[in-house]
C-alpha cells in the first residue's frame, strides 16, 4: 500500500481540504456556459507534436486514430507561451498561467547578483551547517531541494475536491509539488552527476583522446586482455572538497567473437558487439555502513576491437531505492519499480548529446531512443490500466528529442541533409508520429460520455539551420565591450567582458538583458527612462538584423516582458523575449554568455530541429473525444478547463 506521509525539507505538505459548493465567479468567463461533467480526463503530453505533420500525417494515411479525433473537435493549434520552450510551456499547463505567475521564462536563467547561469527548473542546495573531522564532512542540517515552479498546481486544485490524480513523468516537477496525488517527476529529474544526463565512452581508438565533451567523457584506456575502465567520479558529500566516490568495470574482450565479458560491481554480463545490456543497478559508497546512493545503468558494447569501445549510460537515479525524491508519495516510483521493473528516471532519457559529441553513430541513437520509447510505453500501459476515475496525464518525450535529432534526415532544406542519411533514417520521424497514432488508439476514443480524452503538445517544431550568436551581435553593435580580441570562439561574457562599458548581454535560449544598475552587479544603465529607452532601441535593432546570405529577417518578432508577463514573478523575466524567425535560433555557445567571432553561422550539428523561435511559428495541438468549446485555445487555457470538467473553480492568478 502506497504511504502518503512524505516528508520534504522545501515545505511541508500543502493542507488538502474538502471545498463545498462550487461558484461560477470561482470559474473563468469562457468556461462559465460549461455544465457537463466528467468523470474521467486522460491527457497524453506529446511534446512536440507538431500540427502541420500531424495534418500532413493524416493525409497520408498513417494517422487513422488522429484522423476520428478532428472528425469531432478539428485539429486545433494550441497557442503556446513566449518563449515556447519546453521547461516554460509545460509550467503554464501545470499552472494554468502566464510566466509572470510560476516563474519559469527559460531553460536557463541567471543570477542577478553574481550573473551565473543555472537550470530554471530547480536545484539541489547542499546543508549549510557542516561538522568536519578530517577528511570526512558530516551535515548537522538537510539539503535543500528547491522546484522553482510557483503558482498554483493542476493535480493539486483538483486533489482539494477529491478527484483522484496520477501524473507521470511531469515536466518541471523536481523535486515533486507535495500531494496526494501519485506523481512521477520527468523532465528536469537529474541523473546521479547531478546533470541532465552525464554517459563515457571508453575506447582504445588511437585518434581519440581523454577529454569532456558537452554532456559526458571520453576516456582512453590501453587495450589488453582485462581492460580496468574507471567511471568518472561523483562528488562525496561526506569527504572534503574534490574527493570522488567511483566505479570500476572490469573488460574481458573476445576480439575472435567480437563480444566481451563485462563485471561492474555484482552485475556480470556478456555482450556481444552492437548489444545492450539491460539495467544493471550499482551502488555509489558514500560512507561506509552509513550513506550510499543507488544508480541504475546501461553498458552498451560498440565494438569489440580496432578499436575497442564501450558506452556507459548516465547513471540513473534508481527508481526501487530513490536517492532524492521523484515521486508522490515517496514510494509510488519502488512501486513502479516492483510492477514493471527499472526504468529511466532521468528527465532527459534520450541521449542526444552522445549523438551530438560523435559518441553514438545515428544507428546507435535510434537504437537508444526507441529503447526509451518502449520504456515510456510500457510504464503509461501499466498505470492507465489500473485508472479507474479521476484525472490522468502521461508526458511522451520520443517526438520531441527526435526531432531534435533527425530534422535533418526530413528536411532537404537543412544544411546536414543528405541523400544517404534521408534513406536511411528519413523515415523515423513519421514512424514515431505513428508509434503516437497507435497509442493514442488504444484509449476509448468512443467513450466520450464518460472520458474526456485530450491530446496535446507543448510547441510544434522547426528547421534549425543557422545559428545567431547574440553576444557576438552586442559586441559588434557596441553594446557589449570585450577587453580582449573579438576572433577567440572561446571568449565569454564571464572572462572577456568590460563590464563598465557593457550594456547588454545574453543567458539563456531567447533572453535578452540589460546591464541595469543596481541590479546586475556592475551595472552601468540607469533605471527608466533609460532603460525603456534602451529596450526599444535594441527592439528596433533587432528587428531590423537580416541573415547577409538570404536577405531574411533574423527575428520574427522582439518583446518587452512588460508585453508578455504579469504576476508576482514577473520582475524576474529577462529585459527583452527574442522570437527568432526559422530557420534561425540562438547558438549554443551564446545560451551560456559565449561571445564568438561571428553574429550568423550553419549548423551542421545533428541537433537539427527546434522550437526555440517566435511561439507564433511552433503552436502545439490540441486534439480531443468531444467538442470542447474552444475556437483558439492557449496552453494557459487547458488546466482551468480541466478543472472546469470535474466542477473545480479555478479563480485566475
């Protein structure tokens, strides 16, 4: 049996009371004429189903289940947020509110004090009061987990009125909003590093060398008949600065069969080249008798000789034995575990950025991907069979990372396209739209009278083609001063920025700030006028910034959050929104304050399409059992909507 007394040092439980009658003034106007209501709603969270392929889609044939739903409620666009980026989106769902009101305005914000990028989604704090006796650390007060998504909840408002919610893997829910509710956390959920997902290589190729790459290691090691492969290790929270907890894993090749014999830990496997293992769980010693964490993962043999290489995946938070919390109640996911067995747990399952390092080949990452599919599968099959009443919401990743991934095997347009790549994998991106299709048949399209079922995504997709390095525009537009050459691709606003002379810069995927003082920590504009004044001048600079080789504008449109964002959180919104026209975006170096040498380049990384553009060019859809009533509906609409359908107010933030 589930326990619901879990406890979490963020805040306690919310108190859930039972609500009396409910008032039509408690509703927004639009839901007001509403009087049915039902007893079951299912949402299935595609990200990233993009409405313009579900319609291509449908047309040609591969989409009958899609097809009988815009027989009843047409295919809708769901307006999505500025800036349409997942993390941003998924926490207006959950809070049926703008930005302004939960806080979330980007994959990444800053630290206004000390300028500092981190994940917007929340962060581990380690306990402040520490008791050292000699080398080992022991903490006299707890970590701090903090979810940095404010308003008000889905699953919450509706738990107050007694509906029963499951939730799973929900985006922007690390650690998971106390409730009754069963939950699940996805997106945002670290691995054991404490990252999105950190996996190694290890290999004995000669061409290669020991080095970070974005989003993991590769390590040499020196072949023979045991290879030792030392797993990079995870920081000791009860030892002294830069002492690391790690694992070893012990090789026995067998080059005449090309397959090997693998020991990590008490897990003893035989791979053959090519071939995964399954989950292998492992246990990370922390303090002897005393503190450990436990971490499931994969080993994945990419080739047995010349050269050798081994793949370890990031090491996942094991779901059986949680190291923090993912779940509501705190064994909901043990449960999970016990029912259907291990599973991901990181919030980004699917390993792009092996992809986009060269540590997968394409056939390796579509191997990978439709492994976590599957797992997505077999996990919202498990729990939707056991739903009864209530309110259900299952989050699909696979359309999203993947066409992330393989726009460019789609796109003749894009600049990694070819001919070779199209035959091989141009058909994955329909075959997963289909995979959806399928999915979404098995659900009782027909039982409208009880079931409300709605299927909805987060954004739409685009070609990424180019990539705009913002800071390099500041710089060469005078608003951002360099102490140092302006050629070194390596230069940042951290170590190569005269702040005195600065009055611009960038953080963040389509976040625009201004050096206020006061504010930033050497701030040089002045509060308003100047500051407004400045704004629309970059607005108009910005506006007017066309790519040399097409004539085409870089932007679609450019905002002041005064335009976007209301509510208490406001004020913590970037100066200026950035809606870049497609195929442009924000480069990769310029997300985390690079500066660059050049305001426009190709992108040739696999990493192909995206959604981090104008919200007026990636929509998300909405699908649905029964007419809803709705002619243009927002993704801030679908949570007081919901609400409506179980006789839940929901009085706006």
């Amino acid at each position: 049996m589930l326990d619901n007394k879990t406890e979490y040092t963020r805040r306690s439980f919310l108190k859930l009371a039972a609500t009396g009658a409910v008032l039509a003034s408690g509703f927004p106007a639009f839901l007001r004429h509403k009087t049915s209501v039902s007893r079951r709603v299912i949402v299935l969270g595609i990200d990233g189903m993009d409405p313009k392929l579900v319609q291509r889609f449908i047309r040609e044939g591969f989409m009958p289940n899609c097809r009988r739903l815009t027989e009843i409620n047409g295919l809708k666009c769901l307006q999505t947020i500025n800036p349409p980026q997942s993390p941003v989106a998924w926490s207006s769902f959950i809070s049926g509110a703008n930005p302004g009101v939960h806080g979330i305005f980007d994959f990444i914000h800053r630290n206004p004090s000390t300028l500092a990028p981190f994940c917007s989604m929340g962060l581990i704090e380690p306990p402040r009061h520490k008791l050292t006796v000699g080398s080992y650390v022991f903490p006299v007060s707890s970590p701090n987990m903090r979810n940095f998504r404010q308003g008000k909840t889905l699953w919450v408002e509706l738990e107050k009125h007694g509906v029963n919610c499951t939730a799973l893997r929900v985006p922007v829910n690390i650690p998971p909003t106390p409730s009754k509710a069963k939950t699940l956390s996805g997106m945002g959920t670290p691995d054991l590093h404490g990252s999105h997902g950190f996996f190694t290589l290890f290999t004995d190729d000669p061409n290669e060398m020991a080095r970070d790459v974005a989003g993991g290691r590769i390590e040499r090691i020196e072949s023979g008949k045991q290879i030792v492969c030392h797993v990079p290790g995870i920081q000791n929270p009860f030892r002294s600065e830069g002492h690391k907890s790690s694992l070893a894993i012990y090789v026995e090749p067998d080059s005449i069969n090309r397959a090997a014999r693998i020991k990590i830990q008490n897990n003893e496997v035989k791979l053959k080249e090519g071939e995964w293992s399954n989950w292998l769980q492992v246990t990370l010693p922390f303090l002897p008798y005393v503190a450990e964490a436990l971490a499931i993962c994969r080993l994945y043999l990419k080739s047995a000789r010349n050269p050798f290489s081994l793949y370890l995946s990031p090491l996942n938070i094991n779901p059986a034995s949680p190291a923090i919390p993912i779940s509501t109640p705190a064994n909901y996911a043990p449960a999970l575990a016990r029912d259907i067995g291990l599973f991901y747990t990181q919030g980004l399952p699917e390993e792009t950025r092996a992809l986009s390092a060269s540590a997968f080949t394409d056939d390796d990452y579509r191997h990978q991907a439709i492994d976590v599919l599957r797992d997505q599968q077999r996990l919202f099959s498990s729990e939707y069979h056991r739903f009864n009443d209530g309110f259900f919401f299952f989050h699909f990743s696979s359309l999203d990372a993947n066409s992330h991934m393989f726009w460019r095997a789609f796109d003749q347009t894009h600049p990694a396209y070819s001919a070779a790549l199209a035959k091989r994998h141009g058909d994955f991106i329909p075959w997963l739209y289909r995979q959806m299709d399928n999915l979404i048949g098995t659900l009782p399209l027909a039982d409208s009278s009880r079931t409300l079922i709605m299927i909805m995504s987060d954004h739409g997709f685009a070609p990424f083609g180019k990539q705009f390095h913002l800071n390099a525009w500041l710089r060469d537009q005078g608003y951002l001063v360099c102490g140092q050459s302006s050629s070194d691709k390596e230069l940042t606003i951290f170590n190569d920025c005269d702040w005195k002379n600065t009055r611009a810069y960038g953080i963040g995927m389509n976040a625009l700030y201004l050096n206020i003082k006061g504010r930033e920590p050497y701030g040089t504009v002045l509060s308003d006028p100047a500051a407004e004044q400045l704004k629309e001048e970059l607005k108009s600079r910005l506006l007017n910034t066309h790519d040399p080789m097409t004539g085409e504008p870089v932007f679609k449109a450019v905002y002041k959050a005064s335009e976007l964002y209301s509510g208490p959180c406001a004020e913590q919104a970037p100066d200026l929104v950035l809606g870049y026209a497609p195929p442009l975006r924000i480069s990769w170096e310029s997300v985390l304050g690079g500066i660059g040498s050049v305001s426009i380049s190709p992108n040739t990384d696999p990493w192909s399409g995206d959604h981090t553009v104008d919200a007026d060019c990636v929509p998300g859809i909405l699908l649905a059992n029964q007419p809803l009533g709705l002619e243009k509906p927002a993704i801030t609409d679908l949570a007081p909507f919901i609400a409506s359908n179980f006789g839940v107010p929901w009085k706006s933030s």
